[in-house]
C-alpha cells in the first residue's frame, strides 16, 4: 500500500489544528488520512490535543456527547463519545462569546460537574462519583466544527474533538445530593423565543449515569478525571445554531438559568 494512505493522525490534526487556529472550515479528515475505526478517531484527537498542550493551553476536562440513547442507536453505537476541555475555554456566565473566534456556532444546554477529587477506578460506584463531585452546574456548551457544513462522519467529528468550541458555567452551585437528575428539563431561548425543549432521558436517562460512564471510561484508558477538572455531561435536547446578535438563555430546573450573548 502506498504510504500516503496509510492512517496518518498526525496529518490529520495538523490540518484540525490549522482549521481552528485561523477560524478556516477545512475538508473532511477521516478519509484523507485513513481513518476508520472510531481508536484512530480518538487518535486523531489526542494528537490535536497535543497542539492545543503545546501551545500552552492544558486539558481542564471532558465533554460528552451522543447521550441520547435513540441517537447512538442510529449510529449503531451502545456507547457516547467523548472530547476534551482545554485551558481558555471558557467564559464567565453573562458573558459575550466573540463568533469571531468560531466557525460555526451551535448551543447545547448541559450539566455541568466539578470534581473535588479524582478518581481512578473503573469500576467506581455512583456513591463514590457522589463523594467526589464538589458543584453541580448549568452550564452552556458553545459548540463548533473544523468543518464546512459540520461533520459527515462519526470519525470526523470524533478527531475534531467532537466538536469542541467553548463552554460557559452557571454561578450558582449546587450539592450533588441535592438533585433529582432523572426529572431534569431544560428550555433554551434564542433572543426571548423558546427554541429548544429537552429533558433528562436524553442524557443516557441521567446526567448523573452519563457522568458516571465517562469517569469509569478514562480511568479504564488511563487518563482519570482530576481534582479541579470539569464535565459536561451531555445536552438535555437539540443543538441550536446561533448567529452573531443572538441572545441565549437557558433555563434547566432545580439549576436555575444561565444566559450568554453571541457579538
């Protein structure tokens, strides 16, 4: 086989990490570089990481996605996916997100976890989850793609770090134990119209459960989730496009709201 189409990841993140870097929708990945198993999807990511680290910006967190049980049927997957969050992300609840900095914008609206501790166990039970989880969040993903049109493919949006953009938490924290996960909505405005409606059995049932599997799934890879690191564990509802202008508001029970304006 020639060597050019061999599985090349670090191609792959190159031209990610460019795409990014200069706010340039680039081509698709997965088939230029050979990649088709979701391991050298996950490949490509880590590499595109690697840029990130590089360039002084540390992995903070984990985002999951595809948590909707009906979702990851059509995708003939029993499983979500996962991305990382690096230093720089985010931004304080309120804030304005610059559309300047991303390509193609959507919102999610999500429960957020901050650890206390980490852990490193596979087989963690939700007690032990619960004993290590410090606050619980709204909080906003802000959603983007390498991608002209977004991502066609699985592999594709799994090397782009599933679609990673930015992500904004909520000021009001509250006790683990204190919230009901399995009855959680959510609403989420667009300049003061609902546009979205969701609730927790898009989220794996709970995004407690959905939690749970993540922390369970690094510590089984060998990247345990750290004190200090956040989740976002995957949209209660629908991603919402957005466009320079647009106000955000979302609003997820027992959580309260959070809003953030697109300039």
């Amino acid at each position: 086989m020639n060597e050019e189409t061999l599985f090349d990841p670090r191609g792959a993140a190159r031209q990610l990490y460019q795409a990014r870097r200069h706010v340039e929708p680039c081509d698709p990945v997965a088939g230029t570089y050979e990649i088709g198993m979701l391991e050298q999807a996950y490949t490509v990511q880590d590499e595109l990481i690697k840029r990130f680290n590089t360039a002084g910006h540390k992995v903070v967190g984990y985002k999951l996605g595809l948590t909707d049980p009906k979702a990851q049927a059509q995708m003939a997957l029993d499983t979500p996916l996962f991305g990382k969050l690096v230093e720089g992300w985010s931004f304080a609840a309120g804030a304005e997100i610059p559309t300047s900095k991303l390509i193609s914008p959507r919102v999610e609206g999500e429960v957020a976890f901050i650890f206390s501790a980490g852990i490193n166990d596979p087989k963690v039970d939700e007690e032990t989850l619960k004993n290590s989880i410090s606050k619980v969040l709204p909080a906003l993903e802000i959603c983007d793609s390498a991608f002209a049109g977004w991502p066609r493919s699985l592999f594709d949006a799994v090397a782009d770090n599933l679609s990673s953009g930015f992500y904004m938490l909520g000021n009001e924290a509250k006790d683990v134990r204190e919230l009901d996960f399995a009855n959680m909505t959510m609403q989420l405005y667009r300049n003061g119209e609902k546009a979205i409606e969701g609730d927790a059995r898009q989220c794996m049932g709970s995004p407690l459960t959905a939690c749970l599997w993540l922390v369970r799934e690094l510590a089984e890879r060998g990247t345990p989730v750290k004190a200090g690191d956040v989740i976002l564990s995957g949209s209660l509802g629908p991603m919402q496009k957005v466009e320079n202008g647009d106000l955000i508001r979302l609003e997820l029970t027992q959580l309260g709201t959070l809003e953030c304006s697109f300039e």
